[in-house]
C-alpha cells in the first residue's frame, strides 16, 4: 500500500494492498478498448468518493470432482431491471417473456424450452412423439425471439414448475439423472460482480446461480498464466480488480474454478517447465545431477584440502612443545 497517498486516490486490491485510483482507471480504459462493442466492458462510477466497477466476470471451470445440483430452488427467480434485460417485443407470440439472465452465453436453450422437452421425453417413448418446444435463439444486441415452433399448453401445476428457472452449466440443466456431473474443463460461465464483491462473495454469486448444492468454502478461484503459473485468489481479494490488473485478454490469463483442496499453487519458476516434454525434462534432471555432481567433487577436494592444513598446522603445534 502506497503511503505517501491520500486514502481517498486508492482503490484496495485486498486487506493490505491498494493502487491509485488514476491506474487503475488507466487500466480499466484499456480494459474497455478490448473489449469495445462486446458486453464484457465494464462500468465505473463513485459513491461517496469510493470508485466501484461492475460488469461481468468470466470464470472458467477446473473441476476434477462431480458437483451436486440442488433437486429446488430455495427461492423463486428474482426480477430482473429492464434496464440490464430487455423484453421479448410485442411482435414474439409469447405471452410471458422468458426470464433473460445477461450473463449466460448467447443462444443458450431457455429453460422452459428444456423443460418441455424432458417432460415430452419422460411421457412418450419414440423421438417423434416429442412435445414441440419455442426455440429461442438470443443475441447480444438484443432480446428478440424467434419462435420455430408452437408450445402446447400445459396445466397450472406443471406452469408453475416450468417458471421456476434456473440457469444452465453450458447447456446443462438439472434433471433427476444429471443431477451430479462434472462441467466440461475449461469451459467457461461469467457473473455479473462489482469491485467492492471479494472472492467468497463471488463464489457464493457464482454457485447460487447454478443452484449448486457444495458450499463456497469448498472452491477456490485460481489466476492461471498462459505459462503454467498459477495463483490462489485470497479470500479478501477483489477478483474483478484482479482481473482488470492482469489485463482484458484470456488467451493470456483466465480465473479458473478449482476445488480447495485439490487446486495448488504453481510459481513461475516452476510453471516454465511444466510445457516442456518428457525426453526434455529427463535431459534437464541429468544436467541437474551432473552439476550437482561437478559441486560434490569441489566440495569434497576443498574439504580435503583444509583437513591437510589442519593437520599440518597440528602437527607444528606438538613439535613445538
């Protein structure tokens, strides 16, 4: 943390480490040019002198372990503002729009078209009596629908259970058999966070979206260098400041989902051999031990060669006497 500046021109990166406000407005620009006409760039404004950045945060899975999908939701889906989701036109021959979450990848199935579709499944035996379902295809720009089919309606019960949404893991939804699997690695979901959220909340953000029933304190998130290294978030880091800090492109850096116990931290120092294969790593250890060797030998003969004059001198001693 920078002393000989006001409190005021800081903006903290954890517990004991800030950066000035004009930075990391400068890193943000930058941030912003990137990703310039996408969704990704990011907002600033300032609350009582405080500078807070929203937006959305792309984090990768790195999973190794299945996680398990709650069977309910714990609460019905929150509304949404206008102002971040627009509704399906007037034209659309929906007479609900579908709940829009703005953080999920463009053309993702609804979830009342998944529904419908399992529910058809589970009812009849062959693919060609399956219920026809609205595919609704969704783009950047805006929340238009195309309708390629008609839905059948269906009663009160199974109305209420299909406008309970929940959002997909890269198309995955949850059904009684998928209940617990593992998310593809690599593969990537993003949240919409603030800079004053620190890991915990986003990762408390990130499994509630998902309805996933591991707690938060079994993840961790991970910066991963395109070089191999790879650091643990602390709990009071701010990850999208992170995120600005190490620069807008992924193909560089990306913030991966690890579980907390089997993520590890890999310095660079360590990370610079990790691409290297076998046969090259093996000539690496041989020319390790042959130095190792060559300072044994220098070890030894300078050892030896104190010994000599100790005893010399020794021995000068006794003649002495």
């Amino acid at each position: 943390m920078k002393e000989d500046s006001p409190s005021g021109s800081l903006v903290p990166i954890s517990d004991s480490k800030s950066i000035l406000k004009s930075e990391l407005l400068s890193l943000l620009k930058t941030y912003n040019c990137y990703h310039e006409g996408r969704s990704f760039q990011l907002r600033h404004r300032e609350e009582e002198g405080a500078l807070i950045i929203e937006g959305l945060l792309n984090i990768a899975w790195g999973l190794r372990r299945p996680i398990r999908l709650q069977m309910q939701d714990d609460r019905e889906p929150t509304h949404v503002p206008s102002a971040l989701c627009l509704p399906a036109p007037p034209s659309c021959p929906l007479k609900e729009p579908p709940q829009q979450d703005c953080g999920i990848t463009a053309q993702e199935p609804s979830a009342q078209a998944l529904h419908q579709a399992e529910g058809s499944r589970d009812s009849s035996g062959s693919p060609e009596e399956e219920e026809e379902v609205p595919q609704l295809m969704r783009t950047k720009s805006d929340a238009s629908c195309m309708i390629q089919r008609r839905p059948k309606r269906h009663a009160p019960s199974e109305a209420q259970r299909i406008q309970r949404h929940r959002f997909s893991i890269n198309g995955h939804f949850y059904n009684h058999k998928t209940s617990v699997f593992t998310p593809a690695y690599g593969s990537v979901t993003n949240v919409r966070v603030n800079s004053t959220m620190n890991t915990l909340q986003v990762l408390t953000l990130l499994l509630n979206k998902f309805r996933v029933e591991d707690g938060p304190e079994e993840f961790a998130l991970y910066v991963v260098h395109e070089s191999g290294e790879r650091t643990k978030l602390k709990d009071s880091e701010y990850p999208l400041i992170s995120r600005i800090l190490h620069g807008p492109s992924e193909k560089i850096v990306k913030i991966f989902l690890m579980e907390a116990d089997l993520g590890e931290e890999v310095p660079y120092d360590v990370a610079q051999y990790i691409k290297f294969e076998m046969p090259v790593l093996d000539s690496f250890v041989e020319k390790l031990k042959e130095e190792e060797e060559r300072e044994i030998i220098k070890l030894t003969m300078k050892f030896q060669a104190l010994r000599l004059t100790m005893l010399e001198r020794l021995a000068q001693l006794v003649e002495a006497e």
